[in-house]
C-alpha cells in the first residue's frame, strides 16, 4: 500500500495562542511534539493578516525542527523575501483572500502572469516550490510546465462532501485518482501531495491513493488534540492513514 509522509500543519495552535494575545500554547513547542510523534514535516501558514502564525514563529521554527519545513504563503513580494530570509525547505504557494475562513480552492496556476519569475526566484534561494492547486488537468499541465517540484492537491471539495454527500464525496475522490495518476503518468519527477479539510474518517481514501507522497493536515490534528494530547492525535492520524474505508 502507499503509505504517504505526513505533514502536520501547526497554523491552529497560533490561533489558540492569538485569541488571548498571550504567549501561550507555543507553536514551537507544538512543533517539537509534531516531531517527536513521528511527523514527518512541519508547514505552516504566514497569511497576510498574520491571524495565526506570526514572523518570528516562522523563525524560530526553522531553528528549531530537525524536520523539513513547509512554509505555505501566498504569491506577494513580501512573502518571497521573507522566505528568501528563512530559507524553508519547502515553499508551498496557495491562494489567500483576506475575508475567508481558510484556503479556499486551488491557486490558479494558468492565469498567474506573476508566477514563473517567482517559482524560479525560491528556487534560485535553494527553496522547493509546491503549487497548492485544485484537482484539474490543466492546473496539473501548467504546473509541470512551470517546473515546480511539486503539486499539493486541494482535498477540500471531497472533505466537505464527505461530511453530508457520499456520492458526490466519491466522484470527488475519483477527480483526485485521475489528477494524481495524470501527473505521475506525464511528469514522474513530479512530487504529488494532497491536504485539506482531512480527519481520521476520510483520510484513508487520500492516504491510499497510488501515487500520494505527502499528506498536510492541519485543523483536525489540533483539534483531536484537545482530547488526544498533540503526541496521541499525530499518531492517531498516521494509524487512520491505513483504515479500511469507503464513501
Ligand atoms: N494544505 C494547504 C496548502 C493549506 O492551505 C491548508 C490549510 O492551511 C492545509 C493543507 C491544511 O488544511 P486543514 O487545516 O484543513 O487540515
């Protein structure tokens, strides 16, 4: 079976930490447990409104973790010199509107004029480049053209089905096999990750997708750690990755 890497999104423990403007829980610490659990990266997310991870979050993580990190941003001047300055292993580009709730939808890749020099200025630093994208195949073609090193895809179509619609969860999942199998099939260096709205009741559909290198999982890890602890809820999302699951 694919058994794919998982990358654990620390974004919500800012979030906690923020509602009180206090300096408590610290995502560092969060970081290092993450780690320890057996988690494979670290990302995390500096939006332009800093509502969860602030700059010096960004930093002291990069310090701190053994893990590679994954430094997700939207496609600004700002962000590119300040990933220039931390030199995370991983630049994840996704779009980012001030008023939503979260990263909704894929970036789109076709219509971004701004895209090649940037792509090609993180990679200059050192940095891999990942495009947060929806599961279309011509998302998938422009990413491949552009030369990034690898694809994240938008899980969040199929998770928000999976809650209330299973037919419609299925024929999302489906979108996800054939996106992930046409990228492997026309560029197999191309590295396929996924992520988005993603709990231990639907991850394994994910997980096992043939092809799956990574999953980024955020908001449901740091919730189940409420009742988990962050050490038993990291460990109880790589256990779901292998449940027996259908829509
Ligand atoms: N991947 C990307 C690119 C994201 O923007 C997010 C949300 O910040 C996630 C994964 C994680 O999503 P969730 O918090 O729903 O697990």
């Amino acid at each position: 079976m694919n058994t794919p890497r998982l990358g654990v999104n620390i974004d919500h423990i800012a979030t906690l930490r923020n509602a009180r403007g206090v300096d408590y829980p610290c995502p560092v610490k969060g970081a290092l447990i993450c780690e320890k659990a057996g988690a494979d990266g670290i990302t995390l997310h500096l939006r332009e409104d800093r509502r969860h991870i602030k700059d010096g979050d960004v930093y002291a993580i990069k310090q701190a973790i053994s893990i590679p990190m994954n430094l997700e941003m939207a496609v600004t001047d700002e962000m590119l010199s300040i990933a220039q300055n931390v030199r995370p292993d991983w630049v994840c580009l996704v779009p980012e509107k001030r008023e939503e709730v979260t990263t909704e939808g894929g970036l789109d890749v076709v219509n971004n004029a701004k895209l090649p020099n940037f792509i090609k200025d993180l990679q200059n630093a050192g940095i891999k480049v990942s495009l947060f994208i929806d599961p279309d195949i011509a998302q998938i073609t422009k990413a491949i053209e552009l030369s990034a090193d690898a694809i994240e895809i938008h899980t969040g179509a199929f998770a928000t089905a999976w809650l209330d619609d299973k037919h419609l969860a299925s024929v999302e999942l489906d979108r996800i096999k054939i996106a992930t199998t046409f990228a492997k099939d026309n560029a197999p260096h191309l590295i396929v990750n996924a992520g988005h709205g993603l709990t231990t009741d639907n991850v394994a559909l994910i997980a096992q997708i043939e092809g799956i290198h990574e999953l980024n999982i955020g908001h449901s890890i740091i919730a189940d750690s409420v009742f988990l602890g962050l050490d038993g809820a990291v460990r109880a999302m790589r256990e779901a990755f292998f449940k027996v699951s259908k829509c």
